[in-house]
C-alpha cells in the first residue's frame, strides 16, 4: 500500500472527525472501533471528494467498506483508475 | 441454594401477578386513546391531540413502573426529574432494556417525541402506538425527513428522546452512537441531556418478558451543549464519553485511585 495514501486518508479522518492518529490502524473497523455510522461515511465521501478528487457517492465498491485499510485501498484504486 | 429458589419462586409470582396487570392497562391505555381520538381530535389542532396521547402513554409508563415496584425498584439520581424545562429538550439514553420505554416516562417532558428503530416499530402493538402517537421510526425514512420533523416538533415545544446506540445492548458494554440526533442538536444549537440507566439488563432479557428482580438506577447527567463549530461526530463522541465513565462509576467498574 502506498504511504502517501495512508497519511493523506488519515489526516482526512483526523481533521473530518477529530480521530486521534493511533487510533487510525489498518485493522480498525469504522462503525465497530471507531463509532462512526453512515452519515459520517456521506460526510467521509464529501471530504474524500474535496481532499483527493475522488467521487465515491454512486462508486458501489463504497458499501463493502468495513476497516481503515478497505478505505485505503479503494482510495488508491480509485486514484489509479482517474489517472488512466 | 434454598434461598435462592425462594426468591426464584417469589419472582415468577409477582411476574404472573404483574404482567396481566400491565396488559390490562394497556388496554385501558388504548381505550383512553380511542376516546380522545372521539372527543378531542375534531375540535382541537393535530399536535394538541397528540400531546394529550403522548401524556396517556407517559402516565402508562409510569403505572407499569409503580407495578414493577416489589420486582425492579427505581432509583433516581442526578438531575432534577420532577421540573420540566420550558424550553425543548433533547434527552440521550443508553439502552439496556425494554424496559428502558418505560422508564422514559420519569424524564421530565410534557409532550414527548421518541425517536425508535424499525424493531420497535414493527413489533404488533407497540408498533401501532407508535404510529399513532406520531413517534418517529427513524430506520426506515431518510435522515433528512426524520429531521425536519424533529425540527418541527422542537419548535412547537416537543422533548426529545432518542436512545443514540438504536439497539439494547443488555449485558454487553455500550456500543456506537448513531450520529442523526447529535446532528440536530448541533444545527440547532440545542444541548443535550444524558440520561444513565443500569440495573435492568434482564429485567426483562432480550426475548424474554420475565422481569427479573433487580434494583434499577437512573442517573441524569447536566445538559451538554455543543461547543461552537464543534463537528456532530466530535459532539456524539465526546457524550458517549460522558456516558461510558459514568455508567462505569454506577456500576462499580471505575478502579481510579
């Protein structure tokens, strides 16, 4: 996985929720460990879109999110996918 | 041993004893509502009407607590629970039970719109009650609709109560928030109360309607307001903080110091 996404993917969650960085590992599950439910996942997608470009509303791949390293992932595939 | 099979026995009495009891004012309960709905609804606006319903369920709640009494008494702390505030309140509780419904009608509200999940909603009775007294099942509409009403209903002076984990978590530790009523209480500027209960994990137990005897306890905590700017995910966690540390102090798990 690419570092840069990793820290750019944690410092949108660190400034959209004030998520502490230690708490913000691979396996950390989003609604489970980290409490957010699905209108934070909506104000997730809009800071995503605003911070990486990326638009994920209608994007399915976004339902089977489940741990930091699923957001991770979908992020670098779908960053690699905009870049041709 | 024998003890223990005394007050086994001496429960299953009282339930057999209490449960008609509470069936039967439910009954009444609904046939207090048919007749407001006869002699009140044609002359009086919707939302007087459903005051008057929503204050029957509330002294409903409180007789199955009086009933419940010799069984799971309740003891009240904190907060005061007898004065209602003039202003709109929005009330936040953990939930352990189904007898947390109940105990909603100690809160001090007068006219009170409680927010609840599709199970509660869908559940024979209940459901239908639900309904009618205009009570929100907020799984099975858009946040955006469910607030607008929750607004219209605070404007019009309604209390809210929302149990913000949307499942009873009986036994097991208090689990996430749902953010939707921490999102209202942020755009509107509204604080909010926590409101602890603990005791009545098995009284009754998930899937079950024995009311196992236990001493349950209610603790308000003072309203928390949201700081300015401060984000609704920041504001739910930071209460739900508030509510983990003194639920662990009511039930002995806090060994600081």
């Amino acid at each position: 996985m690419n570092n840069e996404i990793v820290e750019r993917v944690n410092q949108i969650f660190n400034e959209t929720f004030e998520i502490p960085r230690e708490k913000l590992l691979p396996e950390s599950k989003l609604f489970d460990d980290l409490g957010l439910d699905s209108l934070d996942a909506v104000d997730l997608v809009v800071a995503l879109k605003e911070e990486c470009g990326i638009d994920l509303r209608k994007d399915p791949r976004i339902r089977k999110i489940v741990t930091m390293a699923d957001v991770y992932e979908l992020v670098d595939c779908v960053l690699k996918e905009k870049a041709g | 041993m024998r003890t223990e099979r005394k007050s086994r026995l001496k429960a299953i009495l009282l339930n057999l004893l209490l449960l008609p009891c509470m069936l039967a004012a439910a009954v009444a309960t609904w046939l207090a509502f048919v007749f407001v709905w006869l002699t009140v609804s044609p002359f009086r606006s919707r939302h007087a009407y459903h005051r008057m319903e929503r204050g029957i369920v509330q002294r409903f709640g409180r007789f199955c607590l009086w009933l419940m009494r010799p069984i799971a008494p309740v003891e009240l702390s904190g907060g005061d629970f007898r004065t209602h505030h003039p202003d709109s309140q929005i009330f936040v509780l953990n939930h352990k039970s189904f007898s947390d419904t109940f105990l909603c009608s100690l809160l001090p509200v007068r006219d009170p719109l409680v927010l609840l999940n599709r199970g509660a909603s869908r559940t024979p009775v209940l459901g239908m009650g639900i309904r009618y007294l205009a009570w929100l099942n907020i799984t099975d509409i858009p946040f955006e609709e469910w607030r607008e009403k929750c607004f219209e209903e605070l404007a019009q002076g309604a209390d809210i109560i929302c149990f913000p984990e949307g499942t009873r978590s009986g036994s097991k530790p208090t689990g996430p928030f749902h953010s939707g009523i921490f999102r209202i209480a942020v755009a509107k500027g509204l604080s909010v109360t926590p409101v602890l209960i603990t005791g009545n994990e098995e009284t009754p137990k998930r899937g079950s309607i024995f009311l196992k005897p236990a001493k349950i306890r209610m603790r308000m905590l003072a309203p928390v307001t949201p700081a300015p700017n401060e984000k609704p995910f920041v504001f739910k966690e930071r209460v739900r903080r508030m509510m983990i540390e003194e639920l662990e102090i009511m039930e002995g798990k806090n060994h600081v110091g």
